[in-house]
C-alpha cells in the first residue's frame, strides 16, 4: 500500500512537469511563428546590376539597420506583420524608399536597384562659378 502511495505520488509529480514543458514549447511557438522576415538584394544599376556591397539598408518605422554583404545580400529577421519602409542608401547613389509588407511565416524577397546620382551640367558650372567669385572677392580683399 505504501508502495502504492509512492508511486502515485511520483506519477502526479511527474506529469505536473510534463504539462508545465509541454505549455513552454507551445508558447514557445505560437511566439515565434507570429513574425516574418525581409531579405534582399541590392544592385548597381550602373554596372549591369552587379552587387552593390555594403550599402546601408535601414526600416524607417524600428530604426533597424544594416549593411548589404559582399553579394548585395540583407536580411531583416523577426519583424511584426505590417507594412514597412525600406531606405537604401550608397555613397554617391541616390537614396531610395521601397514599401514591403511583412506576413507571418513568411520571408518577402525582394531585388532593390540603385542608380548613381547624377550632377547636372548646369549645376557644375553654378559650383565652379561661385568657387570661382569667392576665390577672386578673397584676393581683392587682402
């Protein structure tokens, strides 16, 4: 009868823990399938879009940045459903806004393009004139 005892006991205490891990694992990956993911790919329009490496990818709403990898690759991982904007930026290329919709499960893909920035022919000349005026006003001055 004591042995009994002993072993009822045990079982409750047994199963107890069972229900408390089985709870865990289930919160566990309720929590985790809730989110998505961003990866991409950033191109060099100028070179036959060749991979752009280390340009900065930043999500306006979290804040969250990065840079591409040697391939042009990114990846944004745990992000909440919604919509996000993407800015992608490289020195001397025009910066770029790209709206992407994140769903649960799910990873969106996507290829991004930046081209370089382009300086007018009239704004050049604009530039070296007024280097130019501020040059000779310097030396009449002195």
């Amino acid at each position: 009868m004591a042995l009994e005892c002993i072993f009822a006991t045990e079982l409750k205490y047994s199963m107890k823990h069972i229900i408390y891990i089985a709870i865990f694992f289930i919160s566990a990956l309720s929590y985790a399938q809730e989110t998505g993911s961003i990866s991409g790919k950033l191109l060099d329009v100028e070179s036959n879009n060749a991979p752009l490496m280390f340009a900065k990818v930043v999500i306006k709403e979290t804040g969250a940045e990065l840079l591409s990898d040697e391939k042009g690759d990114f990846k944004f991982e745990n992000l909440e459903n919604g919509e996000y904007t993407l800015v992608s930026s490289f020195v001397g290329y025009e910066t770029k806004e790209s709206k992407i919709k994140v769903e649960a499960n799910k990873t969106t893909a996507l290829k991004l393009t930046l081209e370089a920035s382009t300086l007018s022919l009239e704004d050049l000349v604009n530039t070296i004139a007024s280097a130019d005026n501020a040059q000779t006003s310097s030396t009449t001055n002195n």
